[in-house]
C-alpha cells in the first residue's frame, strides 16, 4: 500500500480506488527497483503537488521509511510517477540512531552563578565583531573596496585605528573576486603610503585571486534548493583554522554565493556557514555586498531578501559621492547587535584615500590636493577674463564655482570644491574684487 498520506491526496483528487502496488525491497533501499504501475487521474492530470512547498503533507513512505518529501517527485502529462530517489544525504536514520538519545540539551541560568560572562571582543570597536559575520554595503565605486582595504592594513600593520575606531591587530586575510592582483596592490601601496608605513614589510597581510569563473563559496543543489559549501571554501576554511587570522574579507555576495539572493532559507543556511566559520576560529568576517536599486534610493544599503541584514550581527553602509562634493562620503552603521545603530562618520578624499573629515584636513596629501585645486580655479579665471567673461563671488547666475564647475576643463571638480578653493585664494590674496562696466561685484586676479 502507499503511506496513508498519499492515499489521502488520491482521494482529494477524485480517486476512489486504492491503488495496489508491489512491495518493494528493505528501508535501505540499495536494490529496490520501483513498481512498474501506477495510478492515473481520469482526464491524465497529475495528481499530486511536487513539494511541501506547493502544498504537500508528505508524510512517511512506505517502500524506503523516508519522508516523501526528501523523493524525486516526476510528472508527465498523462500520469504521475513517483519514484524513490532519496536526495543524496538524507539517508534513513539506522536502528542504532533511532535509539540513540535525545540530543536536546538545555541550559539554566542558575549554571552562570558565581561566574563572569564572556567578555565581547571587537575587530573595530562598535562596528564590527571579533568572532562573528559582519556587511559592508556601498554602490560600486563608491569606495567600499578602497575602505575594507584601509582595515585589512590596519589589522595586519597593527596600525590600532580605522576611520575613527580602535581595531585589533594580527593576519588578515583578503579573498578578491572583483579586483585582480594588480588594482589591490595599487590601493595596498597607497593607503600605506598614506599611514607611513611600508607596504612591502606587512607580512601578516595575504591576499588570494580565485579565478573569475571558479569563484562560489555556497552553491545550491539544483533538485533540492540545499545550500552546501565548495571545494573552495573548504580549502579557505582549512586555511583560517591553521592560520588563525583576526579579519577576513570576501569581496563580494554576488561573485560567492551561488544560489537565490532572495530565498531566505538559502540566505540564512549560506550565512550561517560563514559565521559558523567565524565563530568556530575567533575571526571576524566581512562580506562586501552591493545594495539594490531600491537599498541605493532609500540609503539602506539593503538588498535582495531581508536576511541578508537579518543573519549578521552587524551591517555598515557607505554612502554613494555627494552630488556636489565628489571626494565626500559617509560611513553609517545601520545595524549593530551589542553597540550603537546609526553612528556616522564623514569621510574625505585625501589624494591617496578615503581616512575622516579631521585626519583629511591635518593630511600633507590633501594639502596638495587642495593646492591643485586652487590652481584649477585660477586658470579658469583667467580663460574666462580671457574670453571677456565676467564670474562673481556671490550665488547667482555670474558665481564662479558654479561656472567653473560647468567648465569642460574642470577635470571633475565640483563647484562645492571651487568654492572652498575660492574661499582659499581669498584669504590668500591671491583674487580680489572689481566692479564691471554693469557695477556688478566680478572676481580679478590679484595685483
């Protein structure tokens, strides 16, 4: 007979008649050979749904003493056929796990008594977890990339700080599937630069370059949806546990995680994987991710289904360029377990790379920044006196950080940018200013 559960499916689908079949071999399966007849509907529409999912009680089988939901499920236009396929690893439990005992055990808090609690260990002071998965979020080339690089080097150079924080020290591991070896070398040796160090002396620093088309960490089985780890995770998790690194960063979600963005269980099951990697090692991880089109608009940072936040203990976001400051950006922490949500640090372009608003202004490399800017507005003041056109201090249509923003030769710098140079050179007494033949207030050159 088939299991109660699916007589009962039968029934719901009009079929009276309970269907006979040949009993089949012992519960292990190994030599069964499925029955030859099976029941068809009268008009020959199947019979029953294919999964729990869509429906299904399955109930236990008869023939293999599986769930049916763990079976291959066929259908064809003119019957069903179910046949017992059980899904690779979800063998029926022996005799000697059937009697083992329950392992389901339980803790009191009366056990924590006289004890101290564990002490929460950080990677970068509120923001990001010593043994736990973390998510930085940004649009790309926003500078996400650029800023995870800053605190692999702050880890492994035992620098102490990142972008306003305490971070701990020792290897760190960084895992490109984006960038090559030779664009994370540029930013490698320019953020040390910019710390004063030697980027050819941080030992504890490792980089790996999977190739592009070898890069999924969890991949989903195809029949089942079951989320399970590659060969290449597996050799990166065997590296970590004798290795020991303090920090590992995974550049990105989209070239690692081989299943459906949007399905939570495999959201959750590829997720918990890595923590469980974290937790198991004493590790922080960081995965990169890029935000949807709705995460970009809202500033979120989210994307795709809501695990993908909900699964990590802690989420930062950065912002995408000001519209009217390019080499502005902020650093938000949207989400934070055991800290602070919603801390915001204002970040700057300093020339080598993103550090804070107060590191930026104090920086040499901004200073010459700054000073190529200053350069810039000058020379389109003079093309545009040249031209005998007239630009003014004061907002209008004649404001020259907004002209010379505009200005095909601005090289990219916008007029918040030309205003601050402005303000610079006046201070500087390097312009001064005039009355035009229509006694409007123009910018001139100093004499």
């Amino acid at each position: 007979m088939l299991g109660d559960k699916v007589i009962q499916a039968f029934r719901k689908a009009g079929i009276t008649d309970e269907p006979e079949i040949e009993q089949a071999a012992p519960v292990n399966g190994a030599d069964w050979q499925p029955p030859t007849e099976y029941p068809e509907s009268a008009d020959g529409a199947p019979l029953l749904p294919q999964t729990a999912d869509e429906g299904f009680d399955p109930g236990i089988c008869d023939l293999c003493g599986r769930t049916l939901d763990k079976h291959s499920f066929r259908q064809t236009p003119k019957d069903l056929r179910m046949f017992c396929f059980p899904i690779a690893g979800n063998e029926p439990a022996s005799q000697e796990q059937k009697s083992a005992p329950l392992q389901f055990v339980t803790i009191n808090p009366t056990a924590w008594r006289d004890t101290k609690p564990v002490e929460l260990h950080w990677l970068a002071e509120r923001r990001i977890r010593g043994n736990d998965l973390a998510i930085l979020s940004g649009n790309g080339g926003a500078g996400k990339t650029e800023i995870a690089t800053h605190l692999l080097i702050s880890v492994s150079a035992k620098l102490g700080d990142w972008l306003g924080c305490v971070v701990d020290h020792g290897r760190a591991l960084f895992i490109s599937c984006e960038e090559d070896e030779t664009d994370v070398r540029d930013r490698v040796e320019r953020i040390a630069k910019h710390r004063g160090r030697d980027p050819h002396a941080i030992e504890d620093l490792h980089l790996f370059f999977p190739d592009l088309d070898a890069t999924w960490l969890g991949t989903a089985d195809p029949r089942t949806g079951r989320i399970s780890k590659t060969p290449l995770l597996i050799q990166i998790e065997a590296w970590i546990a004798q290795h020991q690194p303090r920090l590992v960063v995974i550049d990105s979600v989209a070239a690692v995680f081989d299943g459906d963005a949007i399905q939570r269980r495999q959201v959750r099951a590829f997720l918990a994987m890595l923590r469980k990697i974290a937790r198991d090692n004493n590790t922080a991880i960081l995965l990169l991710d890029h935000p949807s089109v709705r995460g970009m608009q809202d500033g979120s940072g989210t994307a795709n289904s809501v695990d993908w936040r909900n699964s990590v203990r802690s989420m930062l976001h950065l912002s995408d360029p000001d519209k009217d400051d390019a080499d502005a950006r902020t650093l938000e922490v949207k989400k934070n377990n055991r800290g602070r949500t919603g801390e915001k640090v204002a970040l700057r372009w300093t020339g080598l790379t993103f550090t804070t608003e107060a590191t930026a202004a104090a920086s040499p490399h901004r200073a010459a920044h700054d000073a190529q800017v200053d350069e810039k507005f000058l020379e389109l003041l003079d093309k545009a006196t040249a031209q005998g056109r007239s630009v003014g201090p004061n907002s209008g249509s004649n404001y020259a950080p907004a002209k010379f923003g505009d200005d095909p030769d601005a090289t990219g710098i916008k007029p918040k940018a030309f205003a601050a140079a402005m303000d610079r050179l006046f201070k500087a007494g390097k312009i001064t200013t005039g009355v035009n033949r229509r006694r409007s207030t123009i910018i001139e050159r100093a004499k």
